[in-house]
C-alpha cells in the first residue's frame, strides 16, 4: 500500500528490545494516521588512529549492545578520512558506548553521537518535515487515541515537493492565572480561565468559578482537547508559561494531565520547546521574535499589526491587573473577554504564520514545533547537516570555545542632521552571494598553496579553492535555485490563494536560510566554526561597500551613511543607475532599497528616523530603547520622531510640554511609568543594588516569590531617600499616582527619550522645561 502523509510529529519509543520511529501525520483525505518504521538503527563514527582502523573495529564489534562495527570512508573538512561506523542496539547506549570506545586505544575521537535517533533518521533519509510518499504499508492492530489507522513500513518515506495544503485540524489555548503577587506560582496560584478555540469555530471559555474544584476545570480541559483532537495547538508565550504552568499546576493538584495521543503529559523537549506527543504544539512568540518589523510583541499589537483583530475593537488588561478584575465580580466578565479576545487572537494569527513555520520547517529540516524555539544556528545547522550527510561529510562535535572577536562589517560614522532626497543602496543577500562566488566553506580552506586554484581575500589572505564546490556553496546554491523556482512558479496562481501563500512562504524562508548563514560561520557554538571563514566573508564585505562608496564619491555624490550591506547617497538618477550597473557586472546585485525625502541622524550609529518618498516613518535604531525606560518614555520618542518628521520640530517641542505638564498635573495612571526589568541572575548574586533588585527584596520581605528571570515591575517614588534605588519600590505596593515622583519621570525618562532626537536641531533640557525665552528657530544650525 502507499499513502501520501504529511508529517505533523515524529519521536520514537522501544519494542521490546528494538527501537520503533513513530511518524504521526494526516493523509490527504485528512485522516490521522501513524507510521512505524523498525528498520532502523542508532550509530556513531569512530576516527582511529592512521593504520588501526581494522584493530578498533574488532575490538568495538565485540562489544556489548554493538550490532557491528564497519571501517567506511567520510569526509572531515573535505579530507578523505577512514572512519569506524558502530551500530548500536538501542538509542540509549549511544552515550554509554560512546565513552566507553573513548578509552580504546588508538580512537582519537568519537563523531555524531550526539544527534537525537529520530533526527538520525530522518537526516540519513532526507526527510523534511511535509508530504512524505511511503510505501509497502502494512496494517496493524495498534490503537491509538484519535488515530484512524497505524501501519508499519520497512521502507523510510521519501519528501515530496506537493504545494498543497494539509487538510489539518488546529486550535487555540489560552490561560489566565491568579496573581495578587505579581509573577505567579503554580504551586500556590490557581488557573482561574482556560480559553480554547478551533479551527472549526468552536470556542470554549472554562472559568474556576463554575466549578467545585480546580481539578475538574483541567479535566474538563483535557476532554475538550481530546473532542478536538488537534494536529496542531497554537499558544502565545506557550512554551515560556502556559505550558510550563499547566504542567507544574497539575503536579500541585495531583491530576494527570492528558494532552498527548499516548495521554501523556506535555514534555520540556530540546531548545526549550514543550513537546505533545502526536501533535504539533508551536508558540507563535518564537516566529514573532525573529521579526524586526513587529516592534511591539504583545498579543494584543501583533494582532493588530497582522490584521487579525484591532485593538480599539478588543478588551485589553494590564497582566499584573488581572486578579483584580477576578476579584471584582462586576469586572470579571471582562476579564472572561480578554481572555476570548487573546485566544481568538492566537488562533487568527496561527492561522496566518501556520504556512510559513511549515516552510521554515521544511527548508530547515527541523520538526514543525522545534523550528520556532531553535535559534537561528540550530536552525541553520540542521539544515547544513542534511547537506553534509548527502556530501559523505562528516558533523564535527560541539566544543567549548573562547569568546574571539575578528574584525566586521564597516558602519560608518554618520553624518547629524537633517537631510533630503537620500537613496539606499543595498546589496541583495551580500554575505551569501560572497560565500557562493568564492567558495567560502570550512571544507575549501585552503592551508597549502601549492593545492591549486583558489581565491585569496582581501586584508586577510585567506584562500580558498576554487573547485569543487565546497559544502556552504553547494547548500547555498539549492537555496538560491528553490528560491527562484519557488517565485517563478508563484506567477501561476492568483495572488492569496493557498498555492500562492504557500509558495510565497517558502521563498521567504528560503531566503531568510541563505541570509542566516554567514551568521552561523561565525557563531562560536558552530559544529562547523573555523574563524578564517567568518572573517573573509567580511573582508570580502568590506571591499565591496568601499568599492561602492569610491564609486559614488568619484560620481559627485554625497555618502551620508554606511552599514555593512548598504550605503546612503545623495538620490541622482542616472548617477545611481550608473552605480547599480557597475556593480552587477562584479557578479554582485544591487537595488535601490529605499528613498528618502526626509532623514535625520543623530550621532549614533545604527540609529535614524526617515520619511520615505511614499510617505511612511521609518523610525530604525530608536526602539531599541534600555530597559529601564518606561512605558511613556517609550511612547514619547515614538510620537517625538513622527511629529518632527510630518510637521516639525516646534509641534514635537509642544507635545513633549504637554507630557510633562500632565506629568506635573498627576494626569496619568500607574501603569505608564512601571519600569519592567528582568532578573538574570538569584537575588543573592547581586553585588551592585540596581533599582530592580531592590523591589524585589521588598516583594520578598511582604511574602511574594521572586526568583531568578522573573520580570519585576517597580516605579520611583518621591519622599523615600535621595538615592534611586531607595525610591523603587514595586508598583503593587503603590495606590495613588501622587506618590510617584514625577520629577524623575520628567528628567530622567520623558525629557531624556525626547531629547535622543531632539538634540540633533540644537533642542535642550531648558527648551523642554520652558526655561529659555528663545524661539523655535534658534536651535537650528
């Protein structure tokens, strides 16, 4: 029998002594079904010393729980190498057989014993995460909760190219948690809501007070989600706290908590990810954390930013307010509507980057719900490691490494003020394009330089072989052809339609890949990191963008600015075009990115605000604001930069007075000025007292629990001491605004964020006090 399968999740368990690969997924009528496949088997590489390889083989073959032990040739760094392959029983020997075959003699290192046995498999198999063809399927009388049929395979499934849409049934989950004491315990504070959605409309809203007992909420919980019967559970934040707090909540209750297919509880799997057997649990916070364009990454904006639901047209409750609207009987029926709002909001919005995070998965290699929480080298490894596997290269082991720097990118200083009809130049995915045209790889290093060809970089000499292609050129070149069919394919479907959305995300995530791999050459937890890589990359860089900049100069125009890949110039046409022309014809292609109307630099780098010519604020470096600003000083620099940009310096000058004014006047409300700031380390560990820390020590002396990560939020009081941190205090304790001292909100917060862009055209503190009697005019220069 064959069947076309799209694989939601995959993990693995034992039969008797053997271990089984259990791939669940839907078919293409959408039924759930389950493959097993018993075939397959642990290993790892053993590197002998030069002439032993045969004398380790032996001595490892007769080992207990080794199957065999095979001398084979692979490739290390692109270098011919005889390696020992040890097959081994179970996935649970790898570790103990590893370091035991360390103490052989002659064995001067073990390989790839740290890669997890389903990844194994699927890495040897190229198997992606999407449709997958298996054939010779054999029923078998295997029940398993919600699945229609489980079959048995001995031959591993094949990936398919198929852009379609899996027909799969998705849901929402949402918690709200009691928490009078700020960040809440599970050990102590009970679930008070659980909001569930589905893809099928259906909404479900568990609040405590319709029940007897805790205990019966959660299962009420857990038959809903067996109803359901979900492939996919979306959550926001899920794998940071709903998870987390719905498994140590169940622990404290003693209940058991069913959310697999197996009815097994959620697992904390690798990257930090909670893993639900047999269903792809995907926190939609990791996607939105790699996307610079969200600047706000609350629910309630994102939301918002992706057309899902407005924020005028929701119910929005600072979270540390919630157990004040659980307490007030007449407001908790808005806190049952935030609570629908945010799951609503969380099923729309897993709806829209369902697609995406299905083709990152598939790209990168990784499973649908570690892709999210895997960082972007994890990621990109992953996707290298299938590369080399293909090559008979072989994955270097994970070491410690010093902390190294090499020099980068070329930022130049920028030129303060006020400019117009500014053009950025950029070049399109320089770093990969440099790596793909010079065959920049660890495996084409070249050490000898009677070796051959090779292209040598710029400042630091470095060379590399010019053929065959190396492993970070092969895998980019894929990605730079799937990309360009996955786009030239996309012109045969109408915009918005599942084929286009799917192909649309898939050239996304293919390029998002290729970008991210001059990232992952030079981060040091690399498997394969070597420094010479990283750094003729940038050399390369930097040639180009001074190569670009020479151009310009010598065309009469004016360089305001430069970082790493791109440059603003002064906008003239046919100089521009000129510019562009020249540098394709190195082999490396350029576009005007933007044009500016209007742009401002303070003295920082990386930092600006802009009016393109379409009319859009372009706010880039200003967001990035410390953490110890509050809400309103956030709010202020926002309004501050599009005021100055549509109308002028005078009206941004008139806002900021009127911020103070209401500042003065007592006309806002606690949560504008609570400063949130982390805990990174154990209170005890702190040596200098910063004003957080000292909140939270007055947290703990009233009873509440505070540890380390916990996010504490204080505000500065007046009439405490002289010193910042004796006038922090936490904003619970705090029940009217005329105790904050708004003099510090004035000076060090509201006047401070203005002034970030305001300073550029001459404006002071005293202008922002009203303690001069100079006009507007007078702080330009």
């Amino acid at each position: 029998m064959e069947k076309r399968v799209y694989l939601v999740d995959i993990t693995y368990g034992l039969v008797g002594n053997s271990p089984e690969i259990r791939m669940f997924g839907v078919d293409e009528n959408g039924e759930k079904v389950v493959i097993l496949d018993r075939g397959f088997r642990p290993y790892f590489y053993v590197i002998p010393e030069e002439g032993f390889e045969d004398q380790v083989a032996r001595v490892i073959g007769k080992m207990q729980n080794v199957i065999k032990a095979d001398v084979t040739e692979r490739r290390l760094f692109g270098k011919p190498i005889k390696v020992v392959k040890v097959t081994v029983t179970v996935p649970d020997k790898v570790r103990e057989l590893r370091d035991r075959v360390k103490s052989i003699q002659h064995v001067k290192e073990v390989l790839e014993a740290d890669i997890r046995f389903y990844i194994r498999y699927m890495i040897d198999n190229d198997i992606r995460p999407g449709w997958l063809m298996f054939s010779n399927l054999k029923p078998v009388d295997n029940k398993i909760g919600g699945v229609s049929n489980v079959y048995l395979t001995e031959t591993p499934p094949t990936s398919l190219d198929l852009g379609i849409m899996p027909r799969l049934n998705y849901m929402a989950l949402d918690i709200e948690v009691y928490n009078p004491r700020g960040t809440p315990d599970p050990k102590r504070d009970p679930i008070i809501i659980i909001a569930l959605a589905n893809s099928n409309g259906d909404v479900k809203l568990l609040t405590l007070d319709n029940y007897k007992h805790e205990r019966e909420m959660l299962n009420d919980m857990m038959s809903v989600i067996k109803e359901w019967d979900p492939d996919v559970l979306f959550g926001y934040n899920s794998n940071k706290f709903d998870m987390p707090y719905l498994v140590n909540r169940a622990d404290a209750l003693n209940v058991k908590l069913q959310l697999s297919k197996y009815g097994t509880p959620p697992e904390q799997s690798v990257y930090g990810h909670w893993s639900i057997i047999g269903r792809a649990h995907i926190d939609l916070y990791n996607f939105i954390e790699d996307m610079t364009d969200v600047k706000r990454k609350s629910l309630d904006y994102v939301a918002e930013y992706f057309g899902v639901m407005k924020r005028s047209e929701r119910v929005n409750i600072p979270g540390h307010r919630i157990y004040q609207y659980w307490d007030d009987e007449g407001k908790r029926s808005q806190l049952i509507k935030y609570a629908r709002d945010d799951v609503l909001s969380t099923l729309g919005l897993g709806k829209i980057l369902l697609p995406y995070a299905m083709q990152l998965a598939s790209v990168s290699g990784l499973p649908l719900d570690q892709v999210g929480p895997a960082s972007v080298g994890s990621r990109v490894e992953m996707m290298i490691m299938h590369e080399a596997y293909k090559m008979g290269e072989l994955a270097p082991n994970r070491v410690e490494r010093p902390y190294e720097t090499y020099k980068g990118a070329i930022v130049l200083e920028p030129k303060p003020g006020i400019h117009y009809n500014i053009a950025v130049l950029d070049f399109s995915s320089m770093y990969p394009n440099i790596m793909l045209k010079y065959n920049i790889s660890p495996d084409t290093l070249v050490l000898d330089s009677s070796e051959g060809d090779y292209y040598t970089a710029p400042e630091v000499g470095y060379r590399f072989r010019k053929s065959p292609r190396g492993l970070y050129a092969s895998l980019l070149q894929k990605l730079i052809e799937a990309r360009r069919e996955a786009r030239d394919e996309m012109r045969n479907y109408p915009e918005g339609s599942f084929e286009w959305v799917l192909l649309n995300e898939r050239q996304r995530a293919l390029k998002i890949m290729a970008n991210a791999m001059y990232g992952y050459c030079g981060w040091l937890g690399a498997r394969w990191y070597i420094r010479e890589v990283a750094e003729s990359v940038t050399a390369w860089g930097r040639y180009l963008l001074k190569t670009a900049m020479s151009m310009a100069k010598e065309r009469g125009l004016t360089v305001i600015y430069g970082d790493t890949d791109s440059l603003f110039v002064t906008y003239d046409k046919d100089k521009v075009a000129d510019i562009i022309s020249r540098i394709n014809e190195m082999g490396f292609e350029v576009k005007i990115d933007k044009v500016y109307s209007k742009l401002i630099f303070t003295e920082s780098k990386k930092r600006y605000i802009g009016l393109t010519a379409d009319g859009e604020v372009d706010i880039v470096g200003f967001e990035a604001v410390r953490g110890d600003w509050s809400e309103l000083a956030r709010n202020v620099q926002e309004r501050v930069a599009e005021l100055v940009l549509r109308e002028s310096v005078d009206e941004a000058v008139k806002y900021v007075k009127s911020v103070i004014d209401d500042l003065r006047n007592y006309r806002f409300t606690i949560d504008d000025v609570i400063i949130w700031k982390t805990l990174d380390k154990d209170i005890n560990e702190y040596k200098a007292i910063q004003p957080h820390v000292v909140a939270a020590r007055r947290l703990m002396e009233k009873g509440y629990v505070v540890n380390k990560g916990d996010t504490v939020g204080f505000v500065i009081v007046k009439d405490s001491g002289d010193k910042l941190t004796q006038r922090a205090y936490p904003y619970v304790f705090i029940n009217d605004v005329k105790e904050i001292d708004v003099d510090y909100y004035v000076e060090k917060q509201v006047i401070p964020a203005a002034l970030r862009i305001l300073e550029v055209f001459g404006v002071n503190e005293a202008a922002l006090l009203g303690k001069t009697g100079k006009s507007i005019l007078d702080y330009f220069h």
